[in-house]
C-alpha cells in the first residue's frame, strides 16, 4: 500500500488503492480491486496478465484517460483527483506521451505535420529541428513529406514514436506499441522506449501480451482478475512465459468453476 508519506524518491507514477468499476443497468462490474503500483524514474516497467484481467484499464486510469471509481493516481506528485479536466489535459499535452498500437495518425497530415501536431495544439512554435531530429532517430530521415498511408505499419508506429520523442514527456504510456509490428520495427520501437525510460526524471509503462516485449523491461507486474498479484525484476523471456502461463491455467480454471 503506498501514502503520500511512503512514496520513494523519484516516483513518477503512483496509483494507491485505485478501484474502478462501471454499472450497467442494475449490475456494477469491478474491473479493478484496490490497484497500487508506483513506478519510478529511471525504469521501464511492463503490465501483464490474462485476457480481460485489467491491464488496459489500469493503464488508463494511470494515464489520466479515465477517472477511477475509488483510490488515487499522482503522476509527477500530482494527484489526478485534484485535476479538473482542463488541468488533465494540459497535463497529458506537457508532461505525458502515448504509443497505441493503432498509431493515432492524421491521415491527411504529412509525416512531419503529424509529428508536429502536439506543438501546434499548445499553440507553440514548432520546433524543426527537434522534429527532424525524432525521425531521424526512428530511421525516417528524409521522410517527413510522406502521407501516413504511403507508408507500412511499422514505419507509421515509428511516425507514432517520433512524435512522442519530439515532445520529450516524462512518463510514456504504450498499449501493445509493437503488436502490429514485424520484428525489426518492433525491435526499434522498444530501442527508443527503452532509451526514454532509462533517462532521468522519465519513465515507460507498457501493456504487453508478448514476453519477448516484457523481458525487454525493468520490471514486469502481472494482473489477474483486476488486481496486481506478482511481479519479477530483471525479467527473462522464459521467467515471464512461465507466470504468465500459470495465470493463464489458473483463470481458466476459474472460468470453468464458475460454469
């Protein structure tokens, strides 16, 4: 359990007690039960766990995306309960970036406006050379003229990463960032994770089904019916396949008791 007095030095995310459940109709559904995770700077941490086990909505709640039911989120110190709307959203444009597996790109933007977009919506300068430098990073030199739909999967979630890199946030957020990827792109897109996690004052906190994806992390938490029930440090691809098929076994055991 973690309070504002126990929170470690250099805690960029902490979620204490974080409950979150929808009613629908006459029935309220739990999805998550009394949630604490904190993850610090410095490190990139991976959520793992069964099918419909929570993860996604944890992440969104950690995010700010959605508001939980019960407990408390404070990203950078800040308390998300404390945060109107507004403050949420300037929050998620100056200090928060989000790689999802679906890229999010504007189809009608180049490659380059894309990457620019977040500087125009806090109606800044947009900084060139930051931009070109992020696609450079992501081996899209040159190709900031090209539209979204000229371009393959992989190169569109490099577009997605480059567009996190050019803001510079302090927590990343990634929702299966290389589901969709061949193995050298997804290769890529976890080099720059990586590299923005381990810098300092920054973190990476990614949702993942692939054990290859969570060995390459810090740290791995796993979730089982919405609540977090182990973890491993210095994960290996072999260490996480294991848990994660054990918590596998034991939900579908569940299911199968249940009926």
């Amino acid at each position: 359990m973690t309070n504002e007095h126990s929170r470690p030095t250099g805690a960029l995310i902490v979620a204490d007690r974080v409950h979150k459940s929808y009613t629908a109709g006459s029935s309220t559904v739990d999805i998550l039960h009394d949630v604490s995770l904190t993850v610090s700077e410095g490190e990139v941490c991976a959520i793992m766990g069964p099918s419909g086990s929570g993860k996604s909505t944890l992440m969104y709640c950690l995010a700010g995306l959605e508001r939980p039911t019960g407990g408390d989120v404070a990203l950078l110190g800040r308390s998300l309960a404390q945060c109107s709307r507004k403050q949420l959203a300037e929050l998620r444009r100056a200090e928060l970036g989000f790689v999802f597996q679906s890229y999010n790109l504007m189809p009608t933007l180049s490659v380059f406006e894309n990457v620019a977009l977040p500087f125009r919506l806090r109606g800044e300068r947009v900084d060139r050379a930051r931009i070109e430098e992020a696609l450079s990073s992501v081996g899209l030199s040159g190709r900031g003229s090209s539209q979204p739909s000229s371009m393959s999967g992989g190169e569109q979630q490099r577009v997605a990463i480059a567009r996190v890199l050019a803001q510079r946030p302090r927590i990343v957020f990634a929702d299966e960032p290389t589901g969709a990827l061949d193995s050298r792109s997804g290769r890529l897109v976890l080099s720059e994770l990586r590299r923005i996690g381990g810098a300092p004052g920054q973190c990476v906190l990614i949702v993942t089904h692939d054990p290859a994806v969570a060995a390459s992390c810090d740290r791995v938490v796993f979730m089982r019916d919405g609540r977090l029930v182990d973890q491993i440090s210095n994960p290996t691809t072999a260490s996480v396949a294991s848990l994660l098929a054990a918590l596998e076994a034991r939900s579908e055991t569940a299911v199968e008791e249940a009926a």
